[in-house]
C-alpha cells in the first residue's frame, strides 16, 4: 500500500475517533501511592552515530575538511584556482603530497612549490563552506617544514564567493624542520559558505601539514573542541546514557575499515584517518568526502558523556562486518584481540593510573575514571555467528569484570526470523540486556504501544536501541521529521514507560544531520555550518527525559492501561526528589479530547504545570526558518482536590505536572 493511501485511511480512522473522543469525557486514575516499579536513570538517553557528517563537520569544530591530505584522493578539499597540474605553472605555483612512509598513522604532507608568489594560492573548502559570525574568534594551527627559509610568510584569510576577505592573519615559518604554529583571528562578517584561503610570501618550497581551524568558542571552551549549539541542544535533553560510536559505524563495510578505539586516543595528530562506511553507502546521497579523522575519539566520546550526566555505553566490533555489506568474519581462533580491545577499554574507562590504559587516559587529561558499567557487543548482528561470538566476550568481560553490565544484541528488525533467533538464544544465556530497534512507519508506533506488556519480566531488560518513524520507507531519501511521526513515537514511548519494569534504556536514531551532507533521514538534531535545531522529535524526546520521574505508578482507564482506547495514549510517573507526580498523555485524534483524572493516593498542591506539544497538521515539521515552530508551551493549571480536568488538543503531547504536598 502507498504511504498517501496509507495517510488517507488512518486520517479518516482519526477523524471518526476523534468526533467519539469529542462526544464523550475520558475518565482516567492514577495511583499516585503504589510503585510499580523503579524508573533507570537510562530510561531516555542519545545514540550518538557519525552519519550525516554528525562527527566531523558536525558535533566536532574542526573547520578544515581534509587537514592532514590523508583522504583517499589526498587533496579534495583543497583547490588551487590558479594551478595546472599539466603545466610548469610560473606565473603560480602547485601544491602536491607526499607520502613519508615511516609516519604510519598521518604519513601524507602537502608539498608546496611557489614559483610567483603573486599568483599562487590554495583554498580549503570547509565542510560544505564554513560557517563563520562577525566579531567571533577563530584559532589556527599548521606545522610547516620551510625549505632553505623560501617562505616569508604564510597568509591565512576567510573569503566568501566573491572572494572578498573576511578575517586576515599571518605565520612567519621559521625553521627548516618541522615546527608547530598558531594564529587567532577575528571574522568580520558572519557567512555561512566562507572558505579559508591560504596564500605566501616569497618563492621556494615549503611542506605542510596538520592545517587546523576551530572557532574559540567551543563547549566548556576547550581548545579544538565541539559545537557548542549542537552540544547545549543535548545537555538540554538531560539524557541517562550516551551510546557511541554508532551503530554500523562499529562494523565497518569490512573488518579493516571497522572502528577500532584504540587509534582514537592519544594525540590527534597521531589519530589515523578512516574512510567512514557511510562514504558509498545510498546512491540517492553519495559522499566521496565524508571521512573519520577521531579528533572526536573515544577519550572525547567519555568525557562528553561525563558532561551531559550520562552513562557512557560504547559499542565494540564483536569480529563481524556489517551484515548489510560483506558480512566478512573474524574465525574464532583469531578472535582474541578483539576481546582485548573490550577488556582494554575497560581499562581505559576505569583503570587506575598505574595500568597501562588508565595512565593513557590520565595522560589526556582524566587521571580520575570515567565510572563505566555498560559496554556493548556488536550493533545489529544476528545469526549464529553472533551468539558463538558474544559468548566468547561475554565469558571473557565477565571473569575479569564481574559487575559490568553487557549489552547484547538482537538484530535490525523488532520482528521475524533473525529477532526470534536471537532473543531465543540470549535468553538461553540469561543475556542482561537486548538492544532490539524499530523503524517503522508512525501507525506500527502507535500500534505497538502494547509491545512490551506480556515481556517475559524475568528476561532480558530490553534497550530501545534505535527507533523513529519512517513517514515514507526505511532509509528512504523522502522521510520528514513531521509532527505524526512525532506523536506516533511519543504514543509508542508510554508503552516504553508504561513497562519500565523490562525497559531500561532507549533512545532515537540517527541523532543528527547536515542540512547539505546527509544520508539518512529522519534524524533528530539538524544543523548547518552556523545554526542548529531539534525537530519536533526532539521536542517530544526531551519532553520524556526531562521528566521520566523515578517511579512507574498506574494510569488506567476502567481498571485497565491507557493504550490507544479513543486513540489516547498514556503513562504517569512521580518524582521522589521534586516531589512531583507527572502524567504523560498523547492525544492521536483529529480533535480535541477532554479528559478527568482522579489522582488517588497523595494530597496534591492546588496548582501545577501543563506543558503541551502540539500543531495543526501531521506534515507539520521544523526547519531553520520556523525551528520551533512545534515546541512546547507551558501554563499553570489548577487541581481540584485530586481532580484534574483538562483539553488535549487534536494531535498532542501533553504533560501534567503536580506537587505532592
């Protein structure tokens, strides 16, 4: 059936329930006395995976595309306007690269010749430009070798498309060997599309290296850090955990290109330079520039996660390629060293400064230990190969670290073969927790409000890995962040807290994009070269987050949960800490809903807070023109006694909050 007939009919379903929801009043309880279960501090957290440039170009500030020439083609990014590579080029110059074998991890160089310093000059690109504001701060780095003192002068300048100057600062090299140099200077006017443009004084040659740009002002101010915009808008979701680095990131399209921790730690210079296996992944977006250069490493990845308050959960390679690409297999008698790998980042994480890894990690700058206690083996695998495999970690992370939780895995479907397998299988290994992931269209979400209600309770806790409704199809090029996907995710969520009893983690995938450098689509951060937003997504995922509470207690409708009865769908919480009593409802009709709500169980404050997520249309969705244009409001609401009333509004999101006296 096609999406729009697919629309069509559950728009009209909408509309009839909503004419009932209107004729009648909606009568719900909640126990606010009796906990059913304890809400983990992970119940909503961020998967953090470098797709859609989300690493660099993304999350990490880093500026320059391509800065130690160690791409596959070794100077994309770069351009050099005046040049000819099938001429001697007197009137400029030509910059080629070299390679010096015996540096393995960084071994390209850029070699300049500059025959007319008048005429020659080289351009980075940026990320799809770069993005620069008026009056801002800009710190450059390079190291240059300056061969017999030729170069006088090395001049570093923002441009725009007309090539008009935007910032201005300059480097005297002054040796003849190696040496590291930094500049700061100041843009002039702010331009999303600015190149770096990089020209000198005097003739000869001159070698280059590590071409570095970060904007002063990072988060936390770190020199070479982050994006503060698109970092504040993940502190402000105040998520339990961050999982990293990816998804089939982990995997790799083979085994060698597959993410391996350990070069992403230690000195940035010394990180080696990947192809990301999202590079040829969708023909309907190809990315030939789209790189892993790990200055955002797995140092970065804990140290961010201790920023945010959230438990950090990395995810290692188990010894087999993403499945949806070679599927190529580590043999299981050449398995250890990626059973070491997981036992060394144990180490990293929380050894001592006396081991071998945790003196890396105090070196860094981190001598205490970042307190891990998840680790995760494999993404999405499935199959038996899977299972021979996790036993072998599992056995292994167990004997030497009894109390680190594992997190295993259950394929890339919530259903079917492979899912059956697995969690046949897990629970026959009494498997602590499954990462199971949903991509599905928005009526499979509110559909499967109910999925976790008949869990076994004595199984596996379960890890919401990855989800988002797909408005199209999965990985479809066409897929919107709109307001129905939205809702339809919030309804799914209440079954997620509803059964917080197994459910102890989850959050949404992918978490974040490129406006010009994406690949997949839904995602729930947006960003471009000056400015980030949260879709309506986000909106509804922080909305949970920021008040999953630390107790389930019952909502119910004529003694039974509230799971899409009159397209109403619910769940209710109370916070020991605040003090509070928080009630979720998610309204999925076309019109308004009014509902009565008899709090039992604990003397109430006269007031509280009503905070609605709302808007017209289901295609309804956020941009950078309107980037909160579906986004909560909030306003006093009254109790009477413990009696609430309330309006839903046609498709929303609302909560309730309520002091407990």
């Amino acid at each position: 059936m096609k999406p729009n007939l697919i629309t069509k009919i559950t728009l009209c379903g909408l509309l009839l329930n909503g004419i009932y929801a209107n004729a009648q009043k909606t009568n719900l309880e909640v126990n606010t006395s009796k906990t059913i279960t304890k809400i983990q501090p992970t119940m909503y957290g961020a998967f953090f995976e470098d797709i859609n440039f989300a690493a660099d170009g993304g999350l990490y500030a880093e500026m320059i595309k391509n800065r130690s020439f160690e791409f596959d083609t070794p100077l994309m990014g770069w351009e050099q306007p005046n040049s000819d590579t099938h001429s001697f080029n007197t009137a400029s110059g030509i910059a080629t690269t070299i390679k010096a074998l015996e540096n393995k991890t960084n071994p390209s160089f850029c070699r300049v010749l500059v025959n007319n310093d008048k005429g020659f000059e080289i351009i980075n690109t940026g990320f799809r430009g770069m993005g620069i504001k008026k009056d801002a701060k800009y710190n450059l780095s390079l190291k240059a070798a300056n061969h017999n003192g030729a170069i006088k002068k090395i001049i570093i300048q923002f441009i725009d498309k007309n090539k008009k100057v935007l910032g201005e600062t300059s480097i005297i090299p002054t040796s003849n060997d190696w040496k590291g140099y930094s500049a700061q200077f100041i843009a002039t006017q702010t331009e999303a599309k600015a190149q770096l443009k990089i020209t000198f004084e005097g003739s000869g040659t001159i070698d280059l290296d590590m071409i570095s740009l970060f904007p002063e002002d990072t988060w936390k101010n770190r020199k070479n850090g982050l994006r503060k915009d698109i970092v504040q808008l993940l502190y402000d979701m105040k998520p339990g955990f961050l999982r990293f680095p990816g998804g089939c990131i982990v995997e790799g399209r083979t085994l060698a290109q597959r993410y391996q921790w350990k070069k992403t730690v230690g000195d940035v210079e010394n990180r080696e330079t990947l192809i990301n296996r999202w590079n040829t992944e969708f023909t309907h977006k190809p990315a030939p520039d789209y790189f892993q250069t790990f200055g955002l490493g797995f140092f970065e990845y804990f140290q961010l996660s201790e920023d945010l308050g959230a438990q950090p959960l990395p995810i290692l390679s188990c010894g087999m390629a993403c499945q949806f690409n070679t599927g190529e297999l580590v043999p299981m008698d050449e398995l250890d060293p990626y059973v070491q790998d997981a036992l060394d980042l144990i180490e990293f994480a929380n050894g001592g400064v006396e081991t071998p890894w945790g003196r890396i990690r105090s070196e860094m700058g981190h001598p205490k230990p970042f307190n891990l206690k998840l680790i995760g083996v494999g993404n999405e695998q499935w199959g038996p190969q899977y299972i021979e495999r996790f036993k072998v970690f599992e056995k292994a992370i167990k004997s030497k670290y009894p109390k680190m939780t594992i997190v295993s895995g259950a394929g890339p479907f919530p259903e079917g073969d492979y899912f059956d397998y697995g969690m046949q299988e897990l629970k026959k290994l009494n498997a602590e927790i499954v990462d199971e992931h949903y991509y599905k269209n928005p009526q499979w979400f509110r559909e499967n409000a109910t999925r976790y209600d008949k869990y076994d309770r004595k199984g596996p806790k379960v890890f919401a890995g990855e989800y988002a409704a797909q408005s199209v199809a999965i990985a479809s090029p066409d897929n919107k962040n709109n307001w129905e996907c939205a809702f339809s995710e919030a309804a799914f969520m209440t079954g997620l807290e509803r059964n917080a009893e197994v459910v102890n983690l989850t959050s949404y995938a992918p978490l974040m994009a490129h406006e010009e450098a994406w690949q997949w689509t839904p995602d729930l951060l947006w960003f471009n070269n000056l400015e980030a937003y949260g879709s309506a997504n986000y909106y509804v995922q922080k909305l949970f987050s920021t008040n999953k509470g630390t107790d389930l207690i019952a909502i119910t409708k004529d003694g039974k949960p509230v799971t899409g009865q009159n397209n109403l769908f619910a769940s209710a919480v109370k916070d020991v800490n605040t003090k509070e009593v928080i009630v979720k409802l998610v309204n999925t009709a076309a019109t308004a809903q009014e509902v009565n709500i008899d709090l039992k169980g604990s003397k109430l404050a006269a007031k509280g807070t009503l905070i609605t997520l709302t808007s017209a249309n289901l295609e309804d969705e956020n941009s950078f023109a309107a980037p909160k244009k579906i986004s909560p409001t909030e306003r006093e609401f009254k109790v009477k006694g413990d009696k609430a009333q309330t309006s839903l509004p046609a498709y929303s999101v609302t909560v309730l909050k309520l002091k407990m006296k």
